[in-house]
C-alpha cells in the first residue's frame, strides 16, 4: 500500500496525497474516451485512494484536483511522453531478474565507478552501458555509481532537474531498462548506487506544490524551493521521499543511495530526515538479505552523520569528503580559484589522512566561521574520497578536467591516483579518469522552457564573474556541450592513455591484495615533510610506507629497509622519490601483484 499506481493482477490501486482538495479522480487514457474514477478519502493520511478494475501496465492516467486540470502523479513510476505528459502505470514485479543470489557489495569492499548515463556512451542509454561493464569489471572497479535518472525535461541534463523522483528518465531506457543494467551489473559481480535528490524539485515540469505542501517558504536552496521535512504535513513529505528510496531498493535491485546535498535539507526535528530514511533503507536491506549503503554528500563535515546510532549519529554508511579533493587538488595544480582558497595543499593532504576532515572545528574562511567537528574516531572507510567528480569538474566555466591541458603522461595524474586509491579512505573514480578521457563534462539542460534557459545561461555567467577564469562559460542549453562531454573509451588502448590506465588497474589490484592499506585496526603515523606526506600503516607483521611527493624535486626515499617497492608512479627503482610521483613499500607483503611498476 503505497503511493502512486499499483497494479494488482486486474486491477490498480491509486493513492495520492493531496490534503486540500475536496474531490480527486483518476483520469484513465481509452481510445474511446477517458475513464475518469472518483478516489475516496483516507482521513488517517490525507490520501485519496481507489482500486480501478481492467486498468494494468502501461495504461496512461492522470488526477483531477477539484475538477481542474489533469495532473500527471507525483509518485509517477513512468513519463512515457517526457515530464508535461500523462503518468504510465508500470508493473515491477514483471521484470525477469537473474540476480537471485546476490547479496551486495560490503563498503570495506567498496571501488565506486561515477558515471552520467547519457554521456557515458554515444548512445547514452542503460542497454548501452552493459555493454562498457566488462571494462569496469577489468579496471577492478566493485560499485557503479549512476548520477540521478528520476524524469527530467527534455534528453540532456545531468539529473539534478528531476522532477518525478520514482519515474526513470524515458530517453535512458526508462524503468525496464534501468532494471536490466542493474540485472546485467550484478552478473558482472558490480553493485550498483543510485544518486537521488531529496533537497529540491527541478523547476520545469513540476507539480508537487499542486498536490500539497511538499515545498517550505521558510528556507531555500540555491536550485530552488527547500523541501518541507519538518513543518505542518512534513509526516506525509517525509513518506512520499522514504518510499521513493525504499522503492529502488525494492523494486530495482539497486545496491545503494548517494543523497544529493543533504546540507542543503533544513531539519532541526529530533528525528532528522535523513537518519529517518537511512533506517528505512537499511531495514527494508536486512528483509531482503542484502547489503544495501545509504551515502551523502554533505559540506558540513559533521561526523554524526556517519556516526552508529549508539554512538549518536544517524548511521549513513558514508559522507562524500570534499576536503580532501580540495586538499589533493591544491596539492597537484596550485588552483586557487573559489572555495580552494581555503586549502593550503599538502598539509591539508596530511591533515585529513590524520584527522579525515581538514575542517574539523577550524575557522573557514569559505564560511566565515569554524566549521566542521573531530571525526578522528571514525573509520577512514565511512568516508568517499576522488581527485575528480561530477561537480569539481563541471564547477568550472567549460567543464574542463583537472590537468587537461597537461594530457594522460602528466605525472600528477598518476599521484592523484595513488592519493586516492592507496588511502584507507573509500575511493570513487569519475568516468573516464582512469584513461585520461579528454571530453569535458560541462553542466547542460534541455528545458522547453526559453525564459527558463535564459536564466540558468544568465546563472552560470553569474556564477563565474567574479573570479578569474580565463575563456567562456559553455552554453548549457546548447546541444555541442553535451556532445562535447561524451567518452571516447578507445583512448584507454593508446599511448599515455593505456599507460595511464594500467596505473589505475594495478593500484586498485594492490589496495585489493594488501590489508594494511585499508583495515580500520591498523596503527597509522602521517608525517609531512615540505610537499612530501609520508604515512606508515602496520597490521600484524605487515608495514606499509606510502609516501606522497607533491612538490617539484625529488624527494630521499629513507624507508629502503621497509620492503620492496610495491608501486612507483613514476616507474623509478631509485634511492630517491621523484617530483610529482608517489611510492610504496610494503614490508611481508605475501604475493607480490603483478603490474606496470
């Protein structure tokens, strides 16, 4: 008994949530002429609910609010017709799934793949990304992680604009196609996480506010109106998102979470919205026997959120750490622009190996304030760390790369690589930095709405003004941006492109084979010398030297009694650890893993 449409056998059970109308009706499309039914009342909810007989999979509906206009439904499953059209009744008990014994994938297991459906081939659908898993299975990557596909306006957008956050987006392949990628990415032995967007609504298309106070004037966000979690009929806000997330682990097979922004989601209730959800989530796992990760992205580097709920947190699996990017990213490139200012670069490196955030009570002179609490109690695990993804890349005027004049032979990408996949941290790759990709990923939309696209052009213009960014701002709007954005893989087989990818193979194979990399219970001394991080590791009898260069001389390796050299970005064998590279030792390290270095 949930929102939305439900098929049962013959039949299907509408339930909306619309507290202020007087009448509701389901509006049936037949070639004949439409069947409208009268929903009832439920008081305990606030819900209207009918059962319409012959009515099933594929039928196309809307609801009449007070005999206005007919709306497609908030909890619509299916937007045949793009986000202005009727709902679709889909029947997720009828896909065929192969995947009976999976359980998932454990976070200390973790490897997460990013990736944006509709640029991550020239198709840009869910069939055509089964057929890239293979390579992602080679890369030794365990979890796919797939930007937001709830229905968004037109083909072209990086998901954020959804607005029906249960329909999948139709140009993708729609709710049975994206079923099939996750039954095809479990056959691969790959779990598979689902961004989605609980802190706003996109603009074009969206009819929540005309059902009910599912939107707060009392706080916003920077992409629109803030969700209502915590004032009147905040209850029924809170279900209708906590089915949602229930839903794609239920209905979907889906392996995980990642919660857009939960910083931006005001709530000072006693039972915070995401802690309530989590639980949900992790309930409806442990009915199912699976292993299912609820992950965010926060700015507020609060550990709690990640914290048990003995311990007094809300128990998400784990929080996006922006500040150690920021810290790598300063580390390698020097970039000062916007909120980078605030890092220094190695030390920051140092400081968030030690400490997991660099902002953990300090003054930030981003937020004019100390920011952030200790998380040094909290296992490295609980925290996703990248030198690139989806925002930090297109956060800049054309969407450019980091190190993209520098090319795939650039030694600072291989010390990125290491900074991150050698770390005790979870690491997530965006697609197509393991080979160098060149293609941007600059933000673009394809709103019908032309007053609405003048203002995000004019918004994005804005956005850069006032630093100084050399070049233009890409016209999201425009369809070259997006095809400029879409992945050439066969660079992977050429040149400093495939050396650049055996580099990525063989860390992700090391981290794999060496627990002393990774394990919570290991000992950890971080050391910094100049631009040089130095972190020691020991479990048992094994000792592990990673030491991190990001400066431009070479740096005395002093650790030679330590063990074999395991990896060297740079290839060296010598006494010293070039410019931009990074090395590691491990002592008793078992079988040696085969690679490049």
């Amino acid at each position: 008994m949930r929102l939305g449409a439900t098929p049962l056998g013959d039949a299907t059970r509408f339930e909306v949530w619309a507290p202020d109308a007087s009448t509701v009706e389901v509006v049936i499309e037949r070639d004949g002429g439409d069947l409208a039914v009268e929903l009832q009342p439920e008081s305990a909810s606030a819900t209207w609910v009918a059962v319409v007989e012959g009515v099933g999979a594929g039928d196309r509906y809307r609801y009449r609010l007070d005999g206005g206009e007919p709306l497609p439904d908030p909890a619509s499953r299916r937007q045949p017709d793009g986000v202005h059209g009727p709902s679709a009744i889909v029947d997720t008990d009828s896909f065929e799934w192969t995947d009976d014994s999976w359980t998932g994938v454990e976070l200390a297991d973790t490897v997460l793949y990013e990736l944006h459906v509709g640029t991550f081939t020239p198709e840009g659908t869910f069939a055509a990304a089964v057929g890239q898993l293979d390579r992602l299975v080679a890369l030794g990557i365990t979890t796919i992680e797939i930007m937001p596909v709830a229905a968004f306006p037109g083909e072209r957008n990086w998901g954020y604009d959804g607005v029906f956050p249960s329909a999948t987006q139709e140009s993708y392949g729609g709710p049975d196609g994206l079923a099939r990628l996750v039954d095809a990415a479990h056959g691969h032995g790959l779990a598979v996480v689902l961004d989605v967007v609980y802190n706003h609504i996109g603009p074009e298309g969206n009819v929540l506010p005309r059902f009910g106070p599912y939107f707060t004037d009392e706080y916003s966000t920077p992409w629109g109106e803030a969700i209502n979690v915590a004032g009147t009929h905040s209850d029924s806000v809170r279900r209708f998102f906590i089915e949602n997330a229930v839903g794609w682990i239920r209905d979907f097979h889906i392996d995980g979470l990642r919660l857009d922004a939960i910083h931006a989601i005001v709530d000072p209730t006693a039972r915070p919205f995401v802690e309530e959800l989590t639980a949900a989530v992790h309930a409806t796992a442990d009915g199912l026997g699976r292993t299912v990760l609820v992950t965010v992205e926060s700015s507020s580097n609060d550990p709690r959120i990640v914290r048990s709920r003995a311990a007094g947190g809300w128990a998400c699996d784990a929080a996006w750490n922006d500040d150690y990017h920021h810290a790598v990213r300063v580390a390698l490139t020097g970039d000062r622009h916007g909120y980078y200012a605030a890092y220094t670069g190695a030390a920051d490196v140092a400081a968030a190996w030690t400490r997991r955030f660099v902002y953990d009570g300090r003054h930030s002179i981003t937020f004019g304030r100390r920011h952030g609490a200790n998380a040094s109690d909290v296992d490295h695990r609980h925290f996703i760390v990248f030198s690139q993804n989806h925002d930090h890349v297109g956060n800049t005027p054309r969407g450019e790369r980091m190190l993209h004049v520098a090319g795939p032979a650039d030694p600072r990408l291989r010390l990125a690589a290491a900074s991150t996949l050698l770390s005790p941290f979870t690491p997530m790759l965006f697609m197509g930095e393991e080979y160098g990709e060149r293609a941007p990923f600059p933000y673009f939309i394809d709103h019908g709405d032309p007053d609405l696209v003048e203002i995000v052009r004019t918004g994005r213009r804005d956005e850069f003004s006032d630093v100084d960014w050399s070049g233009g701002v890409a016209d999201p709007a425009a369809k070259a941006t997006f095809d400029d954005a879409v992945l050439d893989p066969s660079l992977g087989s050429t040149g400093h492109h495939r050396d650049l990818l055996a580099w990525y193979t063989e860390l992700i194979a090391i981290r794999r084979s060496h627990p002393v990399l990774t394990d919570p219970t290991a000992e950890q001394v971080v050391a910094l010398d100049g631009d040089v991080v130095i972190v020691e590791r020991r479990l048992g009898d094994a000792t592990s030297v990673l030491v991190l260069n990001f400066g431009d001389a070479p740096h005395t390796d002093a650790r030679t009694e330590t063990g074999p050299i395991i990896a060297d970005s740079s290839l060296a064998q010598s006494a010293t650890v070039t410019a931009w590279s990074a090395r590691l030792r491990i002592d008793h390290p078992g079988q040696l893993v085969p690679g490049t270095s």
